[in-house]
C-alpha cells in the first residue's frame, strides 16, 4: 500500500468549546469545498471526532494519505484559510497531541485499487 493511516488527537483551549463546535459546525456546512481540498492534499479520506476526557474537548483526526501531498498550510483556497484560522485559536499547542501507532489496516483490493488509481 502506497498509502498512509494516521489516527492524532488534539486537545481544545480552555474555554474555546463553543468556538471549536462553530469549527466543526462551519466544516459539516461547507462539506463540499472541503472535499474539494482532498486531491491537492492526496487525502483519500478524512474525517473528525469529538470526545471528552478529562473535562477537556478533544478533537481526532483519522485519514488516509498518499505521500507527497500539499499541506493545508499551503493553500490559497477559502476554505483552509478558515479552517487553519480556527485551528489557532481553538487547539491548545501547550498539549502534545496524541498520536496513535498504525498497526495494520484491512483494505479491501477494491478499494486498494481505487486509492491507486486516484494516485496516478
């Protein structure tokens, strides 16, 4: 697999909840310019959980990626620019995130040839 799996938890500023649930709120509305930032990022999946440990907000990653893509800092497009601008304010940079071990993933072939394809 020419691909890559990560799992990554940030934790949310004290305080920044609210702010952080209007992050998610404007990503779910504006789903499709999001989608559209996936190929300059050779993202073939992405997506975002919300949980709470310790009395603190945590927000997850998961995705699948292809080396060599561009990194969200990077683009121009509206999106991302709103999308980092929440980032700053809302996770907490004083906590390491959590950054989960890959251990193996099952990928149907199909799908394996799929995410191949997308790469070519």
């Amino acid at each position: 697999m020419a691909f890559r799996t990560t799992l990554t938890t940030f934790t949310v500023k004290t305080g920044m909840e609210v702010k952080a649930d209007e992050w998610l709120r404007v990503l779910i509305e504006r789903k499709a310019e999001c989608i559209e930032t996936l190929d300059r990022e050779r993202m073939h999946f992405e997506t975002i959980f919300k949980s709470t440990r310790d009395g603190r907000m945590r927000l997850s990653w998961f995705d699948v990626q292809s080396p060599g893509g561009a990194h969200v800092g990077t683009s121009t497009l509206a999106i991302d620019k709103i999308h980092i601008d929440y980032w700053q304010q809302c996770i907490d940079r004083e906590i390491p995130p959590e950054t989960f071990e890959h251990v193996v993933s099952f990928v149907p072939a199909e799908l394996e040839n799929l995410i191949r394809q997308r790469d070519e």
